[in-house]
C-alpha cells in the first residue's frame, strides 16, 4: 500500500534517515519539508517531492499537508508556535495522522538507573518539547508522540517501546531505530494511535 508522506524537518539528522529507510522499505511517497531545499538533493523524482516553505507560514503549511495522508515532523527551534502550527494546519485541511519527535524525560519518566538529571524538573530545556506534546495531546489528531533516549548513528534497529506511565528503559537509541519505527507508524495508522511512546536501546 502506498502513503503519501510529509516529512517537516526533511534535513535533519532524523529526518534523513527516515526518508532513507522510507525509500528502502515502502513503496510511500515524500514530500520534503525544508527551508533549505538545495540540501535535499538528489531526490528520487518518481517518489519524492521538494516543497521549500516555513513552518511558521500556514499557506506554505497548508498547501503542504494537502493530499497527504501522514504527518511526519522533527524539528528543533521553538517547537511550542511550531507545534501548534502544524496541529491548526492539520485541523484545517482534514489531515489525522501525525508522528512527532520530542524527547525523553518530559513526563519525569527517566529512572535513577538511566540517568534521572534528564527529566525535566531538573531539565528545563525540555520545556519546549512538553509544551508541544501537551499541544498535541489536546488535540483531536490520530497523533503518535515520540520520545527518543540520546540518539546515536550505529546502524541497528535494536529498540524497544514504553509507554507513557511507564518508566523509560534506557538511556541511547541509533537514529535508525527511531526511523524504523516512523516507517512501521506510517505504515499502520492504528499503531500507538494517541499514545506517546518512549524508544530506547535495551541496556
């Protein structure tokens, strides 16, 4: 079966490896997200397209989300307007699915064991990335939040899944876990629909 996928945050360190393994696994089609196109090249014409826009424009946003059928975004920078950018975008144009990259430790949820500094009342820098789960949370979107553990470039897809409540598993995870999973969300619009999961390497 085959999406039709935007990812925002296409020239990221994330986002790259999830348009990789989207092209190496699916058979879905990309729209790229990014305020610098050029470093998007080259691109696979047959399944991918360059949009050049900013988040913080809802026409570019707009135009973006129609036609597709996921939302995929991993951003940096104020992710409380951009958050709530995306969710009205979405809301507007009838779009559900959306899968966003936060962090761990926004719900206190790292244990001593894995390193509890990383939470966010001793964190404050994760303030921004509660801010835009809460934003997500309150919404109506069929979203999938994710909370990645300190993201590495080793190249296995070894992960595993807690939930929210839960308490986080372990302290590192490569970026092509955390894009396997993305594929496997995309790919399935009922897995961990309205959840936020946490995503580490098993220690």
């Amino acid at each position: 079966m085959m999406t039709n996928v935007l990812i925002i945050g296409a020239t990221g360190s994330i986002g790259r490896v999830a348009r990789q393994l989207f092209l190496e696994k699916t058979q879905d089609k990309l729209t790229l997200f990014s305020r610098r196109p050029n470093r998007l090249e080259p691109i696979d014409s047959m399944r991918e397209t360059i949009f050049s826009g900013d988040v913080m424009k809802a026409p570019d946003l707009d135009k973006a989300i129609s036609g597709q059928d996921v939302v995929f975004a991993s951003l940096s920078g104020d992710l409380t307007r951009m958050t709530q950018a995306i969710v009205e975008s979405m809301k507007r144009i009838g779009v559900k699915r959306l899968i966003f990259i936060t962090s761990m430790g926004i719900y206190n949820e790292i244990p001593a064991s894995v390193g509890s500094s990383g939470n966010l009342r001793t964190n404050p820098v994760l303030q921004t990335y509660r801010a835009a789960a809460d934003i997500i949370e309150a919404s109506d979107l069929d979203y999938t939040i994710i909370r990645p553990g300190w993201f590495d470039s080793r190249n296995d897809t070894d992960y595993e899944i807690t939930l929210k409540g839960e308490p986080f598993g372990g302290h590192d995870v490569s970026r092509k876990s955390i894009a396997d999973l993305v594929v496997r969300l995309a790919d399935d619009p009922t897995l961990y629909a309205r959840e936020s999961v946490g995503i580490n390497r098993p220690e």
